[in-house]
C-alpha cells in the first residue's frame, strides 16, 4: 500500500512539474506583477518561484534553503522574505496545517483567494479560486471584523487516488 502511495505521489508530482515555457511565462507574469505594484523583483525571489514551481507538491521552507544554496550561501531569513513576498502578490501560497508553500496554480489572475485541496494520500495540492467576498462581508456586517488574510485548506482524497482506491 505505502508503495502505491508514493507512486501515486511520484505521478502526481512529476504531472505538476510545469514545462520550460510555463516557467518562463511565470517569471514574465512574477515580474510584471512585482514592477506594476513598484517592488522590486529579485534573483532570490525568482529562485523561490522557479523551487516552487518545480517541486510539484508542498515545500517547507527549509528544504528549499537547500536549492538557494546551490547558487551560493542563503540564510533562511532570506528564503523567508523571498517566500513572503510571492505569498503577498498571489504567486504562492503558504498551507498552515502543513508549514509549507505551493506555487499559485493561477499565476495570472491576480490576487485572490485560494481554496487549496490537499490530498491526505498522495500531498497533492490543487488550487481553485474560493468566492470569498460575500463571506469576508457577512462576517464584517455581522462582527465587525476585518479580515486581513484568508486560507482555505480542505483535506481529503483526491480524484486519482480514489480512483486507486486508496480512500
């Protein structure tokens, strides 16, 4: 069963691994989106989306501090700050329960919520865009609260893996 498991994950992980021109178009759109707000894009920023990108599932940010160090000494302050400002403009995002970061599967639409679907089995992580607005104003109405940030986890099993039967 755990063999299955981990090529499932394997699958799952090498089908999430986007192509060369994907990854371009990303930068092109990390750039963009970082020049329109005024920030700066840097080389630490683009080596934390190209991890991202090409780790196809969840990624601690330690485990990266590994592939900065590749192309010289970081220190996980630096990944940190790099993981922080693609997670502010919508390019990743950071998954609480599991203390870790994906690459935004919506990389051009801007900033949103996303509602990430984890798989229990497999770590697959899957992105759709949660309609949160009348949520987040139905909470202000009714409390006063103002929301500064939103995760929306659901944890589960996924299509492939309950299609192995692996529920």
């Amino acid at each position: 069963m755990a063999r299955g498991v981990a090529q499932a994950s394997q699958r799952a992980n090498r089908d999430a691994v986007p192509s060369q021109t994907t990854f371009e178009e990303a930068v092109r759109n990390a750039k963009a989106r970082f020049k329109s707000a005024g920030i700066r894009w840097t080389s630490t920023r683009e080596r934390a989306l190209q991890l991202l990108l090409t780790a196809g599932a969840p990624v601690k940010a330690y485990d990266l501090l590994a592939g900065f160090n590749a192309d010289g000494p970081a220190t996980p302050p630096t990944v940190y700050r790099s993981l922080d400002a693609l997670v502010e403009m919508s390019l990743a995002h950071r998954i609480p329960s599991l203390n870790a970061y994906v690459a935004c599967q919506h990389q051009g639409s801007g900033r949103h919520t996303a509602m990430l679907l984890i798989c229990e089995l497999c770590r697959k992580v899957d992105e759709i865009v949660a309609p949160t607005q009348t949520i987040l104003q139905t909470v202000r109405a009714n409390s006063g609260f103002r929301a500064a940030a939103v995760v929306l986890e659901v944890h589960g099993c996924c299509e492939l893996c309950q299609r192995a039967g692996r529920e």
